[in-house]
C-alpha cells in the first residue's frame, strides 16, 4: 500500500522548536536583512522616531519597520495591508520583528514619513558594495524604462484626448436627438419609457462634458499640457511598442558591467531618455568612486550638451549617434560623407574640394561654425550633394568632443552589446517584481521611495547571489 510523507501532531503543545530562531536558516535573507538595518546609523539617514521617545507610551522602532518594508520588498509582499497579515503569520517576520505585528497604517505611515530617508538606505547599500569593491570594472551600462503608475490610462488627459473624447460625447448627443426627434414625429417608433431614457442620457453626457471641460481648463495650467486625475504626477508616455503606450514614470538606472548592481537610479515624469545622460553619469561616478568611469548608453541618450558635461565630470561617454539625417532621407550625402581637418579648420566633401570657415552664428541654443566650398555650383556630385546653391556644413563648437565618442564606439565594436546584457535584464527583472501594476503609490516623491525599495531589494538578493549570505553579512559588520 502507498503512503505519502506523514506531517506532524497539530495537537501537542510544543509543535516548533522551542526557540524561534532555529527555524530561521543561517544564510536566510531575512538574517541578512536583519544585519543591514541593525548596522544602519538612522539617526544619521534622517529617520523620525530614531531616539525613543522620553515621555508617553513607546512608538514602534523605525529598525523594525524598515526591516518590515525590506522583508516585504524582497519578498514581493509590497502592500501595508497583506505586510499586517504576513507579520502575524509569517514565521520569518515574526523572527525579524521580535513578534512585533504592526498595523497596516503604522507600516504605511512609516514609509510616507521617511521617504527620503529610505531612500538613503538605498545609496548606503550601493556604498557597501563599493566598500566590498564590487564596482571594479569603470563601466556601467545607463538605460530607461516606464514604468506604469496607478493611475488608470482613461484618467490621464492630453489635449489630443481631450478632443476625442468630446468629440465621443458630441457624437452620443446627436445619435440621442436623432431617436428623440424620431419619437416626436412618431410615438409609435419607440418602447414607452425610451424617451424619458433618452433624456436622461443626454443630461448625464452633458454633464460628463461639463466635467471635461473643467479638466480642459485645468490643462491650460499644467506645465506639459497633461492631467492625470488619480496620481497627478503621472504622465501619459510612448513605450517601444507600436503604437502603444502607458501612464506612469520614467526609471533611469545605472547598472555596473561586472555584477550588474544597480549603482545609481532615479525616477522621473518625462517620457523619454534624452538629457538624462549627464546626471546618471555623475551619480554612478559618486557611487562607485571611479576616478574614470564609461558609461553605455543607446542613441536615445545622444545629446550634444549632455555628453560634453560626461566628458568634463571624467565619465567617458559611448553612445551612438542618432540616424535621423535629413539629408540622408532625402538621398544626398551626409556629414559623415565630410572629412574635418583640425589643422587648417577645413573641410574635405565628398568630391575632394574643400569647404572653408565662413562664419559662426547660434542656432538651437548653439554655436555652430559654418563650411562650404565656392566650387559646388560647378561640381558633378551636386545633386547627391545639395538642393540649394552651396552644400553648408555646420560644425558645433564641440564637435571634437563628439568625433572623439565615435571614434571611443568604433575602437569598442561589442560596447552596445555589453550595453544590453548589463541593463536590459535589470528592468525585466524588477517589472516581474513588481507585479502588472508596478507601483502602488502615487506621486513622484512617494514613487521615488518605493522604487529605492525594489532597487534596495534587488542589490541584496544579488549581492547574497554573489557572495553568499554568511560573507556579506560578516562584511556588514566589519
Ligand atoms: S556640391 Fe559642393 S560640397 Fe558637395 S560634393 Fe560638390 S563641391 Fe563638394
């Protein structure tokens, strides 16, 4: 006869063992947790409630609710509510807290309190990476993603929508008068109690537009011409899917080459990559303390400004350029058909002539120097080369800057190769973490907690993954 694996007595007293802490393992995370936020000096990161209280009935330890929060993170249990069930069931957590089962709202009050020192908690992790020299390698890999807020897709309103939404409800208005006026002409074409139904809906649609015309007034005031009506500070944003797109926040990181740790990370309501290149390049280079660092990023990162700021804070910039040439869509030759010479400040066209220095002027908030040859209008190659009467070169005033990440991308064949393999998984991983939804709370600065928590939760679980739990926590300690 079979028999399956027999569990034990519920009824004896004593079902577990008699101390607590056997049945938490030596390398458990929860031990590791436990041992961060014990090492943390609160008072310094700016926790409330770090000094106990003298006078009145003692509040909870701000230790003990952080670890609550990191324990949750890790462990995907993001809400206060299911936190305030697993703490009273969930034999790590009652290990981690001394049996301390707050409630939902003492859990979720702490985190809104101290966002920016949670936060903090995030970067004293990364320094102990550094510390542990585990940044070695100068390279991170800088990449974005969206991440989708709270706030539902038909609560999100740009002028575009707005239109079609009112116009959605003109369209119900005049379908609705077209069956009134139906009825008028002849009682017998509708059901009894249909015209009372009728007008009933035209007032409700009314009204729904009277409700979109005091968003349309609002929008005049918001910055972006955007409104989102349960999480304010989310934005409507194109993602890389066709035609798709999500209302949530934009998530820069910074990910090292050699352990792909999440060096540096911030959380920002525009949705596109542009013009963030310098800031995460200057917060991975005060994380991971490199005299030089090279920082990996896609075309969308590519901006003149941002990349010669890169080059003067000592952060080695490889992005490619953008391939959005005018004159290349229109079939003639582009500027990497023209041939600088530094020397005589010339330069060499397509058809071997050379186009000279004419003058400078300030184009789109830079200084451009301008090129062209007398001889194009007698030139063979001219209508490869140009529709008006001269082919004009631009160069801007740092152009070297930019010839010298070009020539850095050439000598580097496998770089954006590297690029993907670093950042790309980092993101898909944190999605899953995080659920469909991805965050829960609204507002960038409350967003920008909970995002230092999934960070903080992924740099553990791989810093365990590479070192070991026993290592680091004796690490954490020293
Ligand atoms: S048109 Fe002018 S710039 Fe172009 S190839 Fe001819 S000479 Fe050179």
């Amino acid at each position: 006869m079979g028999r399956y694996v027999e569990g034990q007595d519920r009824t004896p007293n004593v079902l577990f063992p008699e101390r607590l802490d056997d049945w938490i393992h030596e390398d458990s995370t929860v031990r590791v947790i436990d041992v961060f936020v014990d090492e943390l000096d609160l008072r310094k990161l700016g926790f409330q409630r770090a000094d106990p209280s003298a006078t009145g009935r003692p509040g909870y330890s701000p230790a003990t609710l952080l670890k609550t929060y990191v324990y949750g993170t890790l462990n995907r249990v993001q809400s206060s509510r299911r936190l305030e069930i697993e703490a009273q069931r969930n034999l790590e957590l009652i290990w981690l807290t001394g049996r301390l089962a707050q409630d939902f709202k003492t859990i979720a009050d702490f985190r809104r309190d101290n966002g920016e020192a949670i936060r903090k908690v995030c970067k004293e992790f990364v320094l102990l990476c550094r510390r542990m020299k585990l940044f070695t390698d100068g390279i991170v890999a800088i990449d974005g993603s969206k991440f989708k807020a709270v706030n539902n897709r038909d609560k999100n309103f740009t002028d575009r929508k707005l239109q079609a939404r009112i116009e959605q409800f003109e369209d119900s208005i005049k379908r609705y008068l077209v069956k009134l006026d139906r009825a008028d002409r002849d009682a017998t074409a509708v059901l009894p109690g249909r015209v009372a139904q009728l007008r009933e809906k035209i007032a409700k649609v009314k009204q729904q537009m009277q409700a979109l015309d005091a968003i349309g007034e609002q929008m005049k005031s918001s910055e972006d011409g955007q409104i989102s009506l349960t999480d304010p500070d989310a934005r409507s944003m194109a993602t890389s899917g066709r035609g798709t797109g999500i209302v949530g926040y934009n998530v820069q990181t910074a990910v090292e080459a050699k352990h792909h740790l999440i060096v540096a990370h911030e959380v920002i309501n525009v949705g596109h990559d542009r013009g963030q290149l310098a800031d995460m390049a200057r917060l991975a280079k005060a994380a991971t303390g490199e005299e030089e660092l090279i920082a990996l990023a896609d075309r969308r990162y590519y901006e003149g400004y941002d990349i010669l700021e890169c080059e003067r804070a000592g952060v080695a910039a490889v992005v490619p350029a953008p391939m959005t040439s005018n004159n290349l869509a229109e079939g003639l030759f582009d500027e990497r058909d023209f041939v600088y010479d530094a020397k005589n400040d010339e330069y060499r066209c397509p058809a071997g002539r050379i186009a000279i220095y004419r003058f400078t002027t300030e184009e789109a908030g830079k200084t451009q120097h301008k090129y062209w040859s007398s001889e194009c209008p007698q030139c063979p190659l001219k209508p490869q080369c140009s529709k008006g009467k001269y082919r004009r070169i631009a160069r801007w005033e740092h152009e070297d800057i930019l010839e010298v990440v070009q020539q850095r991308l050439e000598g580097a064949p496998e770089a954006m190769k590297l690029r993907r393999q670093t950042v790309e998984h980092v993101f898909g991983t944190l999605k899953s973490w995080m659920g469909s939804s991805h965050f829960l709370t609204r507002t960038l600065p409350r967003v920008r907690t909970e995002m230092s928590l999934q960070v903080l939760a992924y740099n553990l679980k791989r810093t365990i993954k590479i070192l070991g739990a026993g290592p680091l926590m004796a690490a954490m300690k020293a």
